[in-house]
C-alpha cells in the first residue's frame, strides 16, 4: 500500500458535521469518509484510472 499523504484541511463547521453524521451511517471514520466521497467524485467525472482487482477478490 502507497503511503498517504496528510495535509491540513480547512472545512466549514456544518459541513463537517454532516459529514461526521454520515461517516458514523457508514461506519468509517470522517477521514476514511472524506476520501471515500472525494475518489466516488473523482472517479463519477472519470478522472480516476480503474483499479486493478486482486487475484483473491
């Protein structure tokens, strides 16, 4: 697995507490969430090479 890159992230408050709420329905963390939606964003707009799927799935 590639390592990740941190960095800071500036949100409005009320949006990230529906993104909090959210998380929680889907049982990820508000990080975890966060790249969750922003890779769906990216890959809906076709920016997103398809992923290779591995031998065992």
């Amino acid at each position: 697995m590639a390592k990740k890159k941190s960095f800071p992230l500036r949100i409005d408050p009320a949006l990230y507490e529906i993104i909090e709420r959210w998380a929680q329905e889907e049982f990820r963390s508000v990080n975890a969430h966060i790249e969750f939606l922003l890779r769906e964003a990216a890959r809906q707009a076709g920016r997103l090479k398809k992923e290779k799927k591995k031998e065992n799935d």
